[in-house]
C-alpha cells in the first residue's frame, strides 16, 4: 500500500474518478452522496473501475497533486483537490512542495461540470490538462530547483534563499515604488501601508476601492472563474454568496499562506521523532505515520481515513520550508533548511486566539527545525545529518487581547489557580515530547504587557511549587527585548546568548549518519513575545546561527570556530534571509503581514527603511485585525472541525468570531442560570415540569425590540415562569411569573427577528412562544436594585401586595412588529390588547445552539397518571434531557406547548379545545417588511461589503 501521487480527477454521473498515474490499477471513487470508495480493476469493485476506463469524457479531466479532503456546506458537500505546487527542494532525496493552487469541486453532476468546464477554459486551462510529473526531480541537479548553489565567502552565496522566498519584503521593495508611480495620491496612503497584504483576502469591493482585482494571480484567476461558475449554477442567493466566500478563504489558506507536503518524507515529525526510521522504498502511505498535531488537513480528510482510503490521504502542514545549498572551494557541501510546522489545535489569527486552552494547546505554537545536511567527502561517504528544534506559541494560561487600536492592553482570564493549571499541563506535554523546556519570555516589563509577562513568570512558579512539573526539567528566562534593544542597540543580543551557552551545551541537537544517531537534543528552547512572531524569530534565528556553528566545527566543514558564520560572509547572508522568510511566513500566516524587523534578521543591522516598513505592517495588522480576522478565524476553526458552516455564516453577521469550545461553555453557563433560577424563583411546593433557555426581551406586549438576552423559562405545576440570568453579575435579575389558571392561551410558531444570514429565515431554526394572560394572576419582580436573596422563596398567599400592581403598563412602542398586509399579520399582534386592557402577552424565542432543557426526577414513584407528583423542591433532583436538546427549535416548542397545556389542564380553569394556538408569530415576510430604513441600508451595505 504505497502513497499516490499525482492522479487525473474525472467526472462521471455518479461522482468523480480519481486514477493514480503512478499506480494505475488504484482508483479513488468519491460519489455525490459523500461516499468514498477505493477501486481496484482486479478487485471486486471491477465493474465500477470498468466505468472509468472506458470513460470518453477526457476533456472533463484535470491533473491532481493531491487530494486535500471533503468538506459540507449548506448547498453542496466538496471534493478539495491540489491541482498546482512549486517544488521547494529535497530533504533526505525525497521532494517538498509548497500548494499553489486548489480547487473545490462540488459534489453534484450539474455544478462540478460547470466547475470543470470554467477551470479548463480559464487561463490556466493548459496547466491544468497536462500532467504534473514534471514537478518531481529525479536527479541531483534539479533537487534544489528555484534555488541557485552558493559557494562559501562568495559574495553571490545569499541568492539562494531569495529565489526560496514567497513574496519576500526584498521582492516588495521594487514592486512598492512601481506602485506609487502608478496609484494615485489618494489610494497611495491606504496601498503603501497594504503593499505586503494580499488584496484577495479583502471583498471584491474593498479590492476595487484600493485600485486592485482579487485574479491578479493565476490561482486567484482559477478561484474567480470558479465562484462563478458555482454561482451561476446554484443562483446568486445570500446563501451562495457566503458560501462563496468560504470557499474562496480556503482557497487562500490552502494555496497562498504556506502549506507543503511530500510524497515520501513525513514533514509531521522532526528527524529525531523519526530517529532513522524514514520510510523506504514507499512501502507506507504517510497518513499511518504522520503526527497528527500538525497534520494540517486531518479533519478534512476524516472520510478518507475512515474509509481505509491511506493511500489517498496526503498529511499537508502549515508553516515553511526553505532550504539552501552550499559547496565549498574543493571541500564537502551541505544544505541547510530551516522547516517550521504549525500546530492546529489553537490555530488561529493574531488577536482572535491569544493564551492556551483548557487542554493545554496554545495559540500560533509552531515547531521550527534547522536541518543540515552534509556530503562528505571522507573515506566513509555517508551523509551526515545534524537536527536542531526550536518552539514557539502564545503564553500558557489564560488571556486575550481585544483588537482595538495599534497597542491594546492584554487582559488575563481567570483566577490564578486555573492559570497555573492549564500552564501545567501544556509544560507536562511539552516535557514528554522534547525534554527539558527553557522558557525565554520577551515581553516587556513595564507597561501594558508586564500584565501578562509577570503572570507567566507567576504560573511558573506556582507550577514547579506545586510540583505540577520538575523543578529541574524547567527554567524560566525573562528578557525585556525592547528595553534591551533600544535606540537599535541589538548588538545586545550577545548578552542574551552569553546567558544560553550553557543551556545550549546541555540540550545539544541530533545528529545522525546512516542508521547510527551520534547525539540527541534533550530539550528545547521555548521562546515567545506577545504575538510570538517579530521579537521571537530574531532570537530564535540568533540561537540557530550559533547552533549551526557548533554543528559545522563538530562535522568538520568549518575550520574557524572562533570567528563563527562572520568568517563566510555569503553564508551568514544565506542563513539570514533564510530564517528572515521563515518569520514572514509564520507571520502572514498569524497577523497577515511580513515579520518585523526582517531588516536586522537579513542583514544583521537595523535601518531606517526597516522601521518604516514596520510601521507599515503595524497599521496593515490593524486594518486586518478589525476587518477580516474574525472570518478568517472562523473558516480556520471550520477546517479543523471546530465550527460548522453555520457558525462562520454567523460570524459575517456578527462580525466576531469565537472560540472553538464556545457552545460547551455556554452550555455548561446556562444549565447553572437555570439551576439558579429554579433556586431563586419558583415557590415552594411546586414540582418542575420543564426549563429550558430562551431569548426574550423582557418587554410585556411587544415582538420585536432591538435588544433580546437569554432568560429561562420555566413550567411548573401552578406556573409558568420566564426568568433574566445576568451572567456576569451570576444572578436572577428580573422574573416574571405567570399563574397556569390565568393563561388564556399560548401560540407556538416561526418567530423571524433577523434577516441578514439564510438560517435567520429558516422556520425550523427560528421558533418561539408567545404566553397570553391575565394581569390579575402575574407579578413581575425586578432585581436591579436587590441581591439574590431579595426574591426569595415566596407563596401567592403569603404575598399581601397585589400581583397586578406589580406589572409595568403595556409597553406599545414603535419596535413593536407591524404586519406586511393584513392576511400576513402576526396574531399576536392582531390580539394586542388596547392599553389599559388587562390581557398582555410576552413573546420568547428558543435558542438553536447550546440549548439546555432540564426536568425535576423525583426519588419517588410518581402518583399521577399525567404529571410527575408535587413533592417538595428539596426531594427532586434537576436532570437535562438531552433528547430534546438535540430537537430543532421547532419541535421542542411543541414540546413546550404540550407540558404547559397538560398542567394547565390540571388547574380546570382552562378550554384546552382553544389554547394553543400554531401560527407565525414573525414570518419572514413580516420581518423583511418590517425592516427600518436604517436597518435595510446597513443590511445592504453588509451583504455589499462582506458578501
């Protein structure tokens, strides 16, 4: 079972035919209904192989680097294929590449040929026609393609890197002054602090504002005349435009923000996890040994793995390669490449994923290994390989960052005791995957960030107090990198690294000859600033450089150890622009722009021109952070499996993203607001029937109000109960109580408040209740000037005042709901009592995600055909029902209606015959037509915008 290449992709009735050309009798079969199947033309699934084989459809093929995986959306599911890479060099004699391009292939008959026929027209039509083998050097002198050799002390020898380099600042710098020759003064001001962010990550019409098309590259070319194709074929819907925009992000991500795979060399792992055991001959598919902590594309590829589709599943990672080889005057010759990895599990944009998680993973954590290679010359001729790693992420515990202006003030979450507990388990697994953590913390000490910075100097030291970790397997190292390096003193730097020779001697790195392995690293330099990205790869470039010294003296390639990597000039540029690429590569990835101070990672000296283009990718990282992070995070957490396609339509909505254990949390925050408003509200001696989490405005004869907060309802044996829980504050701030013997009647229906997103109109999704009732039998409490004990456990008898007086008079405002035409008019709003009438109703809606629904059990057999016996409160226990929770909206209303209907029939004060009422209380067209000017004009400049 060896690992497929390349494969021609076709399209037939049933689905899309993938034919390995490398291994001709393997055939992947993925159908339209999502089901993936391997075909073998000597297996029993012949007749099926038989089908693409005899297939006349040619020109509906396309060439296939890879396939990426499958994913679903609200209109099509996806075949996610590479159809494009650049060749970055080797490692070990096996090739990496870095995606160029993709392409999403909708699993319909219909939408795919469109698909199809436009990628075969476009301009890259060709590229996509003939076959990709060429991408695949079999010899030593194409290894290094797009990378020129450098000779050591040759002034040329740093070219080499340049050419590895995507969208390098040096290549900027030409492209910038050409750009204000040809901007206008205008757009030159907004262009110049943009000049290294991609116009495609902005909407069409942001990319028209700034003077620039979204298809100026041949990949985006291959995007744009997909979306319109796709859009063509499915309609121009605000469901196929967001779609479309989702699509369009993963094409991005995967083709234009570093992603790399090989065929045959596991870039999951560094040399020293492998230890030797690389795999020969491709006798084993890569996804049986690929680490899934950075198997980038795990999720989306789940349907291959689980159909045992190994061969097919092709582990990709996000990070960088680069690589530059070297040879000296009549001596050995090395390589060096400098591999980063990111880690998924907190992958995120810079200030929407700060601090860790609560299972220890932290924000932008990447792996960055420097490998060198050396061709001897000795009598033995092996080939020496020298490995060192280096590790990076956000600090460990609890905190954020909120995107608002160029220098935000941290905020760190959470008591102390939970910061060193989550610090303790990232420094646990850290420990037992790399050994010894020297922890080298770069923020400053004054100032906004010493709110943090002495956190984590903090929940270390609780940490190895508590004995959560080895004294002896941590060391904490605080370095204010600003204070140090000020007035552009980074010559200061050499303190720093006086400070780590010791630490260095004793981690040491892994070197290797053949299958006998010299030496391992015990440890590992773990280094962070806030965003783990400027600050950080400068010292981890100057540990590497100081490394790659030691390795070189040791290997016996360099003969000049006291003068270090300064004795070659053109090697020290290499390995400078080397590591420089790394920085902007991570730092595009993490904060949208090129790294700063790139200026002293490749020349070694800082100048003015670099802290104007610092300046500039400050503001550019403040443009995106406020304009485009939060989708991007969204579509991010999407492809790892973290949020579905509803949540990131929601994010264009609100504008914000969240975090990936968002419904959890708030699941777990509203089954306590319940368990607390059954504590605090209903009286004693009656028995819970239901609770469950709603949204409602709290506002008595109105429908629709601009603000609407969670609230509880709750039916009891004598009541029916809605409840508003503060979460910040932890208390029942307002409850409404309503006698079963005073309901008159109860409608259930489709309950419209917001038309921005497709799901907003979707009936099953948006339900709710509107409670009708008398004033005499309902008291309204409001807790805005009392604790929690000011409404206690209280009986309508022992209560003098009269339940009347407390309720406000009919609130009849402008917001209140006014009906498209007659024959579409809500009923709860033909039914609105004149004022001073003494029926009222109050509207609630059920909430689609997270939903809480939880019941009394009682410890003892109920004596009641219908209803469970009315005990006392303090003999019942609250269980959820998770049953119900996992109903639509819809069906847990009707739900709702039949517990109210069958207490209220208890109380033989009700026509049971009329009490529910099934009817829209908001329909869709309602709530179009009910729209504000000012709330259609936003809308419109929404869709316009970010649609």
């Amino acid at each position: 079972m060896a690992q497929v290449r390349t494969s021609t992709l076709t399209l037939a009735k049933d689905g899309y035919y993938l034919r390995s050309i490398d291994y001709p009798a393997k055939t992947l079969f993925v159908a339209f209904n999502g089901s993936i199947s391997t075909l073998d033309k000597t297996g029993s699934s012949s007749s099926q192989g038989s089908v693409l084989i005899n297939l006349k459809e040619e020109e509906m093929s396309i060439s296939v680097l890879a396939v990426i995986g499958t994913f679903a959306l609200d209109l099509f599911s996806y075949l996610f294929v590479a159809t494009d890479s650049r060749c970055r060099g080797t490692i070990a004699d096996k090739s990496v590449y870095e995606v160029a391009s993709v392409a999403a292939l909708p699993l319909d008959y219909a939408a795919g040929k469109a698909v199809l026929q436009s990628m075969l027209a476009g301009p890259n039509g060709m590229k996509h026609r003939k076959s990709s083998l060429a991408l695949q050097p079999s010899s030593s002198a194409s290894l290094n393609e797009g990378h020129e050799s450098s000779v050591i002390d040759s002034a040329a020898s740093g070219a080499s890197a340049d050419s590895a380099q995507k969208g390098s600042d040096d290549n900027n710098s030409s492209s910038n002054g050409q750009s204000r020759k040809e901007s206008t003064a205008s757009k030159d001001s907004i262009v110049q602090a943009l000049q290294d962010v991609s116009i495609n990550w902005l909407s069409p019409q942001i990319a028209k504002l700034l003077g620039r098309g979204r298809s100026e590259s041949p990949e985006a070319a291959d995007q744009s005349v997909f979306s319109a194709a796709l859009t063509n074929e499915a309609g121009s819907s605000s469901a196929q435009r967001m779609e479309t925009r989702i699509i369009e992000e993963l094409a991005r991500v995967f083709s234009t923000s570093g992603v790399f795979y090989s065929y045959d060399y596991d870039l999951t792992r560094s040399l020293q996890e492998k230890d030797g055991c690389e795999l020969v001959d491709d006798k084993m598919p890569l996804s049986l040994s690929a680490s899934e902590n950075y198997w980038f594309n795990l999720y989306l590829q789940r349907q291959l793995l689980t159909s045992e589709a190994h061969e097919w599943a092709l582990p990709l990672i996000q990070g960088c390669i680069q690589m530059a080889f070297c040879e000296i005057k009549g001596g050995d010759s090395f390589q060096v490449c400098v591999l980063s990895r990111r880690n998924w599990r907190r992958i995120g944009m810079r200030y929407e994923r700060r601090g860790a998680n609560a299972d220890g993973y932290v924000a932008n954590s990447v792996d960055t290994e420097q490998i060198l290679t050396v061709e001897t010359s000795g009598s033995d001729g092996d080939r020496h390989f020298a490995s060192f790693v280096q590790t990076r992420g956000s600090m460990p515990f609890y905190w954020k960052q909120a995107a608002s202006g160029l220098h935000p003030v941290p905020t760190v979450l959470k008591s102390d005791g939970e910061n060193a507990n989550v610090c303790g388990i990232h420094l646990r697994r850290e420990i037992d995957r790399l050994g010894r953590q020297v922890l080298i913390n770069l923020v400053e000490h004054k100032g906004r960030e010493a709110v943090v910075g002495s956190m984590y100097a903090s929940v270390v030291g609780q940490c190895v107090a508590e004995e959560m970790v080895e004294a002896q397997m941590v060391r904490y190292i605080p370095w204010d990198f600003h204070q140090e390096t000020r007035g552009m003193r980074f010559e200061n730097l050499k303190s720093l690294l006086g400070q780590l020779k010791r630490e260095i001697a004793d981690i040491g790195y892994y070197w290797r000859a053949g299958q006998q392995a010299f030496t391992k690293q015990s440890g590992v330099f773990r280094v962070n600033c806030m965003d783990c990205l400027d600050r950080t790869n400068v010292v981890q470039s100057t540990i590497a450089r100081f490394v790659l010294n030691e390795q070189l003296v040791r290997l016996g390639v360099h003969i000049a150890p006291e003068q270090g990597l300064a004795a070659y000039s053109g090697l020290e540029k290499t390995l400078n622009h080397l590591w420089a690429n790394n920085g902007d590569y991570i730092s595009r990835q993490y904060a949208g722009t090129s790294a700063m101070k790139g200026d002293f990672t490749r020349t070694g000296k800082r100048n003015f021109t670099g802290v104007m283009s610092d300046a500039s990718y400050s503001l550019a990282r403040l443009w995106m952070s406020t304009f485009r992070d939060y989708f991007s995070q969204s579509v991010l957490d999407f492809t790892m499996g973290y949020q579905s396609a509803g949540d990131v339509f929601r994010t264009l909505v609100e504008l914000r993203s969240r975090e990936p254990d968002h419904a959890l949390q708030l699941s777990r925050t509203r089954e306590a607001a319940i368990e607390a408003s059954i504590a605090i509200a209903v009286y004693d001696g009656e028995n819970i029937q239901m609770a469950c989490t709603v949204q409602s405005s709290m506002v008595l004869d109105t429908l629709k109000t601009r603000q609407t907060e969670d609230a509880v309802l709750i039916v009891t044996t004598a009541a029916v109960y809605l409840c508003r829980y503060h979460y910040q504050m932890e208390k029942v701030s307002e409850v409404l109580r309503i006698e079963l013997s005073g309901l008159s009647r109860v409608q259930y229906g489709a309950y419209i408040t917001d038309t921005h997103m497709p799901q907003s109109l979707d009936p099953t999704r948006n339900h709710g209740l509107v409670l009708y009732f008398d004033a005499a039998v309902a008291r309204f409490n409001s807790g805005n000037s009392q604790n929690k004990s000011d409404i206690g456990h209280r009986s309508s008898e022992e209560d003098g005042t009269s339940a009347s007086a407390k309720l406000p008079s009919p609130n009849i405002t402008e917001t209140s709901v006014v009906a498209a035409d007659r024959q579409e008019s809500s009923p709860a709003a033909e039914l609105r009592p004149e004022s001073g009438a003494k029926e009222h109703f109050i509207a609630c809606k059920l909430v689609s995600e997270a939903q809480v629904v939880m019941q009394r059990a009682c410890t003892k057999p109920s004596g009641d055909a219908g209803l469970q016996s009315a005990c006392a409160v303090t003999d019942l226990s609250l269980t959820r029902l998770e049953s119900l929770e996992n109903q639509s909206p819809d069906l847990l209303a009707e739900c709702l209606c039949s517990v109210i209907l069958s207490a209220a029939l208890k109380t033989n004060t009700v026509d049971g015959s009329n009490f529910i009422v099934d009817a829209p209380i908001i329909s869709a067209a309602t709530a179009k037509h009910s729209l504000s000017v000012i709330d259609k004009v936003s809308s419109r400049i929404h869709k316009a915008i970010w649609i």
